[in-house]
C-alpha cells in the first residue's frame, strides 16, 4: 500500500500583532499533528469551527508552511516538489467555489486552466479533456462557454471538482466542499465524490466540520481540538465507540437533542471525564 500523504508531528502557530512594540500573540492552530492517507483511501478531519482543520489542509497544500513537522506526499517531502509535480498530485477543493474560480472567465476556461499552465497538451487535446469531465461531474454541456454567475452553487462545485481533476491528481483535499451547499445538494455532491474516487483511483483528504457528510464518506476520521488530533480511527469504529470525550460530545450534538435537557457543552463533557484537579 502507497502512503500517499504523512503527516508528521506538524505544528503552526499565527503571530498576531497587538501593538508596535509589545510581542506578538501566538496562536496555536495546529499542535502536533500526525496523520497519513493511504492511496485509496478517505480520511476526513472533523473538529469544530476553529479547531485548526483549514489550516492542517493548507499546509497540505503548501499554502502555509508548518513551523515544525514533515509532509510527505508519495514518499518525498511536499517542499522539495516543483510546482508542476505536486499540481499533479495534490490538487484543492475549497468550501466556496464562487471565490476560488475567477468570475471574469468562462467554465471552459476555468477547467482548462491548471492544464494550460502544466503544458505539454495541445489546445485541442486540453478543450476534449474539458469537456468529458464536464459531462464527468455532472454538468450540461449546454453551459461550457457560460460564466460562474450564471450557474447555481452546486454547478459551481462541480466546475471546481472538473478543474481539480483535470491533471488527473492522485490526492484530493477538500476543505468542507460541501458545507456551503442546500442539504439535497449536498448529498448529490457527495455521491459524486464517491463515484469519482471509484472512476479516477483518487485518495481524498476530506476536512468537515459534518459528522453526517464524513460518515457518507470517511474509510477514517481524525478528530481535532484545539489544533491537537485528539482521536483516530475507523468510521464504523468511531461511530459505535467514540474514545475521546470531546468525540462523544461531538458525536451527543449529531443526535436530536433530549427535550428539556441542555446540549452537552466541551466543558461539561471534559468535567465528566477528567480526573478532578487534572486539566483537559
Ligand atoms: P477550522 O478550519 O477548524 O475552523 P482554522 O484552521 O481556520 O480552523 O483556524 C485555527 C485557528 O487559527 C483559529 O483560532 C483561527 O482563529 C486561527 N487562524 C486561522 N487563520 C489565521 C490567520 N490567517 N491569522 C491568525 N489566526 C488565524
Ligand atoms: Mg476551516
């Protein structure tokens, strides 16, 4: 088995200025983080809003750059992989598809885009790859010359999905993709990621703060907390058995809530189960 992506004890912290001359804030967002993805695999990362999951991807994405820790992705450190190969490894999805697509260019042109830039492909071979994964994802050709004004947020997703494909990447990772998303759209989205991982052998990095979307989706779950990955396992594992208290809680806020009982809170759950006089 190919471990795609590892992720080792990667940590970062944000400098936040509060004044010309006192020192900055820290803010920890990830702590420690060790996580790996095996080719054909779904790992989604949960946590609650906060938690350091956009931020663990965007490392992944070399779009920040972990303070302490290693990525590797296909065996060798994600920094020492030029622009071009690791476009055709690791491709994003994000959660707003609207400001990740340039408005001022047409579907075709979004989706060509990346492939343009690799090179190596006529303008003609580039236009029909286009096209069959317009039809791929989803899409009515009808609206291959429109612009993403004219499209509704779930045809925008899948133009964003169709461009993240189009150098046939071997790792996906999706930043809450569908969280921006009408319930129905959701579910259709998500099926479409499951026949895309089939079709096109993909691995996905799958970050949601839904435990209703990973469970559709996820072969594992890593949970976040406060920047730490405080519990991993099997989907069906964690569903029966949740480990971590903060999992249960995460897990207690999926099921209806109990007529006149209060929601369980991190705090109350943590005081269930620490040991008194012991810090979360
Ligand atoms: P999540 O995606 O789980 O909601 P994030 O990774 O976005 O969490 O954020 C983790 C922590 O880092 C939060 O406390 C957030 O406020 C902080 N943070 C995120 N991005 C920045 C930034 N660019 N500058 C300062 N702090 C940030
Ligand atoms: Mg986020």
């Amino acid at each position: 088995m190919t471990r795609l992506l590892d992720i080792q004890n990667v940590s970062l912290a944000f400098r936040q200025r509060t004044g010309l001359f006192s020192p900055p804030n820290l803010i920890p967002a990830v702590r420690s983080a060790s996580l790996h993805v095996d080719a054909g695999e779904v790992v989604a990362v949960v946590g609650e809003s906060g938690s350091g999951k956009s931020t663990l991807a965007k490392m992944v994405l070399r779009l920040l750059t972990p303070d302490t820790g290693t990525i590797a992705i296909d065996g060798k450190p994600a920094q020492s992989l030029g622009p071009r190969e690791f476009a055709r490894l690791v491709q994003p999805v994000f959660q707003d598809p609207y400001s990740s697509i340039n408005p001022k260019r047409t579907l075709a042109e979004i989706i060509q885009t990346p492939l343009k830039i690799a090179g190596g492909v006529s303008a003609r071979e580039c236009e029909e790859r286009a096209r069959d994964l317009f039809e791929r994802v989803g899409l009515p050709m009808r609206l291959f010359h429109s612009y993403p004004n004219q499209i509704s947020g779930g045809q925008r997703q899948r133009v964003a999905i169709a461009r993240a494909l189009i150098l046939r990447p071997k790792l996906l990772v999706c930043d809450e993709p569908t969280s921006a998303l009408d319930v129905s759209v959701q579910a259709q989205i998500l099926e479409l990621f499951n026949e895309l991982k089939q079709d096109f052998g993909l691995t996905y990095l799958f970050i949601s703060h839904n435990l209703a979307v990973v469970e559709r989706i996820a072969d594992r779950i890593a949970v976040m907390y406060r920047g730490e990955i405080v519990e991993q396992g099997a989907t069906d594992a964690f569903f029966a058995a949740p480990t971590h208290p903060y999992s249960k809680m995460l897990l207690s806020s999926v099921l209806p809530p109990i007529p006149g009982r209060p929601l369980p809170t991190v705090s109350r759950v943590f005081e269930l189960n620490t040991p008194r006089g012991s810090q979360p």
